[in-house]
C-alpha cells in the first residue's frame, strides 16, 4: 500500500512539473492582429541588426560576435552571434505574434526542422544594399541571402506541401535591415572608401542604395513576400563610434552622418511608394527608425535610460565585434544603456525600438 501511494504520488508529481513544461514552452501572442491579419512566420535580411549567427562560421569575415560579453544575458549568457547582450528584433517581433520564443540563424549548424515553419533569419553582419559593402566586409550579400532564402522555400515545402508552404510564405512578416553599413559603418562603407566617394557625392550613392534596395524587396515579392517591414536607417552619426571618430573631442553627434541617413531614408521612402503602385496587394511598410532611436537619445529619461553616448562594452567609445571581448569588460547595469556596444543596442535599446514599431505600425498591414 505504502509503495503503491509513492508510486501514485511521484507519478502526480512528474505530471504536473510536465504541465508546467508544457505551460511555459509555450509561446502566446502579445500583440493584437487587425482581424484581416495573419502571420505565421518571420523571415530576417540585411546586416548584423538581424544577424542571428549566421556570420559565426565565415573565416574571413571580422564582423562576428560568437564569444563573450555578447549574450552576457542571453539564457545562460550563451554568445550565439547575435550583436546584443540577448534578444534581437527579429527574436521580439516573433514571441510577440506568438509563433517561437526566438528565431534562429538559417545557416545555424543545429537548426531544427521544425523551426523552419516559423522563420529563420538570413541577414549577415557587415552586408549591405551596395555589393561592394558586403564584399569588403566578407559578409553574406543580399543576392546570396536570397540564394539561401530560395534554398529555404525549398525545404518548407518539402516540409509542409506545396500548398501549406505559399500560404506561409504570403502570410509572415519580412523584416529588411540594411544601408547603415554602407554609409556609415566602421569598415567597409562610404566615408571609409575614396573609391566610392571619387564615384559619387551623398546624393548619387543614395541613389544608387535605393535602386538595390528597390530590386531586392521586388526579388522578395517574386518568391512569395507580401508583407515587409522596411526598417529606415538610424542617425548614424550618434551611434557612440562615430561619435568617437567623427564627432570632435566633446563626441557630440557627427550631423555630416545624421543628414546622409535622413538623405537615404528620404530615397527608400520613394522607392517603396513606386513598389506600392506596381504592386498594389503588396503591404510594403517603411519603419521610421531614425526618429524613434533619435528621440531615445534627446530624451532618455522617458524610456529608463541613463546613458545613451557610449556603449556598455569597454569604454563604450570604440568597442564593436571582435574588439568587444571578454578583456573588454561590461557595465554593472546595461539596462541604464541604449547601446550595448559601440554600433548595437542592448536588449533594452531594442525592446524600445520592437514596442515602438508594434504600437505604430501593426494596422499598416492590415
């Protein structure tokens, strides 16, 4: 009798702590969708803002961040080549709608099957619009992430069906992330190339970054995206390195940077209307990061942040990639920081920005 109720009860017991497994694997959405809208996946292109690891294995490439203090406070403080101290955007947009608690690097060695119905990302650090950005940078260009991302559609309808697999594909959110790097990044972008700038002046490089970004979405629309979310770029000049290297001894924002990200912004902006009219039923909607982050940094008192000038890595003036290590040092609190190291926020930084997009832009693509 005596063994028989030890049983039941450690029975009972491993029921409930399985419950509770269960209970807290699961991933309910925050958000509320306009009725007409669904999504059932989230697909990430671009550069290191959305980069989830899939630059950790290219030899070549300095932009990477597969080592510690990156993920300092991600489960377990695990460095999974995600430019942050945890979560990035992509990880956010997709456990606010509900379909996965994170979403995974496309070239991440243990993928799992079943995370391809819910998205993957296919963006590399240190890639950009213009070819030659990511060539430098020996990073994942645009045209080979969507090579990947057609090798993707490939395996989901193998997973799925034909018929399953369009209906994923014409329903989940594409985010796009790019141009920074090309106008302002610390390698590998205009103002570190006098061969770009013997070319063109600000205005004609815009330019040109709006055409490719023209043809890549119009790409996107071709292998089944409906639904893209076009992040514009930041000010460029108040990310804490170039206000080290381009904004004098007092590192005030360097305006020459900000003006060129206002100037490239003002070029997607019209490249997406003329998308908007060839195609209609596509929902292409041009995300205002710029104002959103610029706003963080005027006001940080408004959003629970103390220091918005340098990074929580190092000295927070230089550190970024590779010269973020485990000899650099962190903050004692990188919640006060918007930045987490001289280029990226921190989880707190992109929290920010992810609740900003939800609140402002969710019934843009209803």
């Amino acid at each position: 009798m005596l063994y028989s109720r030890l049983v039941n009860g450690m029975l009972l017991s491993l029921y409930i702590v399985f419950v509770m497994l269960i209970s807290s694997s699961t991933c309910e959405a925050k958000v509320k969708l306009p009725p007409n809208l669904v999504v059932k996946a989230v697909y990430a292109f671009g550069d290191s803002i959305v980069d989830q690891g899939n630059n950790n294995n290219i030899v070549t490439t300095p932009v990477k961040c597969n080592f510690p203090p990156y993920g300092k406070d991600f489960m377990g403080g695990m460095p999974t080549g995600r430019f942050s101290n945890a979560k990035t955007p992509p990880d956010m947009i997709a456990k606010e709608l509900g379909l996965n608690e994170l979403i995974p690097a496309y070239l991440d060695p243990e993928l799992k099957v079943e995370d391809l119905k819910t998205g993957v990302s296919f963006a590399s650090g240190g890639s950009g619009y213009d070819p030659r950005t990511s060539t430098i940078n020996s990073a994942i260009p645009l045209s080979a992430q969507l090579n990947h991302f057609l090798e993707y559609i490939g395996k989901l309808k193998e997973l799925v069906g034909e018929e399953e697999g369009n209906y994923i594909l014409n329903n989940s959110l594409f985010i796009v992330v790019a141009g920074s790097v090309d106008i302002a990044g610390l390698t590998g972008s205009y103002y570190e190339d006098v061969i770009r700038q013997k070319l063109y002046d600000m205005d004609s490089y815009t330019n040109l970054l709006a055409a490719y970004a023209f043809d890549f979405v119009q790409e996107l629309y071709k292998l089944g995206a409906r639904n893209i979310a076009f992040l514009g770029v930041p000010p460029l000049g108040c990310v804490p390195a170039q206000r080290t290297l381009a904004g004098g001894p007092a590192r005030m924002c360097a305006e020459e940077y900000n003006q060129a990200a206002e100037l490239a912004n003002t070029k997607f902006s019209l490249a997406i209307d003329s998308l908007h009219k060839k195609f209609p039923q596509y929902k292409l909607v041009f995300i205002d990061a710029y104002n959103s982050l610029l706003d963080c940094i005027v006001n940080p008192q408004k959003y629970g942040l103390e220091e918005v000038q340098k990074g929580c890595c190092g000295s927070g003036n230089i550190e970024v990639s590779i010269l973020c290590n485990k000899f650099s040092g962190t903050c004692e609190d990188d919640t006060k920081y918007l930045f987490w190291d001289s280029y990226h926020l921190t989880e707190k930084g992109y929290r920010i920005l992810v609740d900003q997009i939800i609140k402002n832009y969710t019934n843009s693509f209803s």
